[in-house]
C-alpha cells in the first residue's frame, strides 16, 4: 500500500504571497492531519478533516486554512505568508477502523519564505 | 489537555549497545494511546512503537520495546543492540479519542561506531 504523499516537497514564496500545499492519504483512510514543524516550536498541530469536516483545529491565525475532497485528499493554504512561516509541514492519515488512533505521516512539504 | 515531557534533548549510544530514551506524559483522560516516532534526517516522521493505555503488556517490535508505567505517567524507549541507522529525532506522543496528537520536543539519538 502507498503511503502519505505530500506535494510539492519543497516550496520558496515570498512574504504577501499565498501557497497550497496539498496531501494524499494512504488508501482507505479517512482523516487527515496537518502539523506545522520548526526548531523553535517543535510540533505543533494545525488541524484535522474526517470526511471532508474540519474535526480539530490548532491555535493558528486564520490565514491558515484547509479542506478535505470526497477523494479523502487534503490542501492546506496560507495567506499573506510571513517570514514565520517558515517550516516543516507535515501530513499524517489514519484509518477510521483498527489502529484508528494510529496517525501515518507523509515526506513533509519544506516551505521556504523569504 | 495533554501534554508531553521528554527531558532528553540528546542521548549518544555505542553501535551495538542499549540506550533508553525517557518520556512523561499528562492526560485527564483514561483511554489514551502512546507512541514513539522517528524522525531521521530524510524528515520523514516515521512510527516506531504503539501502546494502548489499557493494556498493561509492554509494547515490543524487534529490538525496541517501551517501559509503559501507568501510575507514574511514564513511556519510555529502549533501542537494543543500536544500530547506525538508529541515529534520529525521536519524539513521544499521545492521544486519546479524536484529539490531536501532541508531542514533546524530541530527543536526538547519536550513535557512534
């Protein structure tokens, strides 16, 4: 079985620009994760879709934002970027039976903003 | 809300020695689940180990096993005879029901030749 697969894996914007970043799902799973990585404030939680619902959200300005497709693939966008932005974004899938609770994660998307 | 502690930011080991990495948790909620995950240079983030809190039996694949103390709000890692592609990030988590994930900071593991 395939696993997460994130695209594009590396990204260079500017400050004031938006960037998609999207995200496919081991086959079969249903709900996917977004987290935001960087040095500073390690992992932290952006927000989760189950079958095209927002489920959780993080602490994130609403330039943030997301959505899942009937296909269970994700995009997340970010407006008016900011050199903060700056990070590690990582998808992560899990399956709506057996090891439910078990997140699956994706190569990482790099978004560079200079 | 959960959180999680790894008070290791970097541990060494000998290659074909045994380390353990230590991590403490704290939840409200009784039915949680813990996991250790490995993050190499390559970024990608990948699982380890799984444990349900329910279980008392101490989750083991392969050479890596963890000490699950319920009471004491414990999980820690232990890599058996380690190996040079052991060297990563390892981060512990925990969740429980439709929560997010959360993480410590992670603890990085060098392991010398």
């Amino acid at each position: 079985k395939a696993g997460v697969t994130q695209t594009p894996r590396y990204l260079i914007k500017t400050r004031g620009q938006q960037v998609t970043l999207s995200c496919s799902p081991i086959s079969g799973h249903r709900s996917v994760s977004w987290y935001q990585q960087t040095p500073g404030q390690g992992l932290q939680f952006l927000f989760e879709y189950f079958s095209e619902t927002q489920r959780n959200k993080g602490n994130f300005p609403g330039r943030f934002s997301g959505r899942q497709f009937s296909n269970s693939r994700s995009e997340m966008n970010v407006s008016t970027l900011e050199l903060g932005d700056s990070a590690l974004y990582l998808c992560a899938s899990s399956t709506p039976v057996g090891d439910r609770d078990t997140q699956y994660f994706g190569p990482g998307t790099r978004l560079t903003v200079l | 809300a959960q959180t999680v502690t790894q008070s290791q930011p970097e541990m060494s080991v000998q290659e074909a020695e045994t380390v353990t990495l230590s991590c403490t948790y704290d939840t409200s909620e009784s039915d949680y689940y813990l996991f250790w995950y490995k993050q190499p240079p390559s970024r990608q983030m990948i699982l380890v180990i799984r444990q349900e809190a329910y279980k008392q039996q101490n989750a083991t694949e392969n050479r890596f096993s963890v000490n699950f103390q319920k009471a004491a709000k414990s999980f820690s890692l232990k890599i058996s005879d380690s190996q040079l592609g052991d060297a990563a990030m390892y981060f512990c988590a925990c969740r429980s029901g439709n929560t997010p994930l959360v993480f410590g900071k992670g603890t990085r593991l060098s392991v010398i030749a």
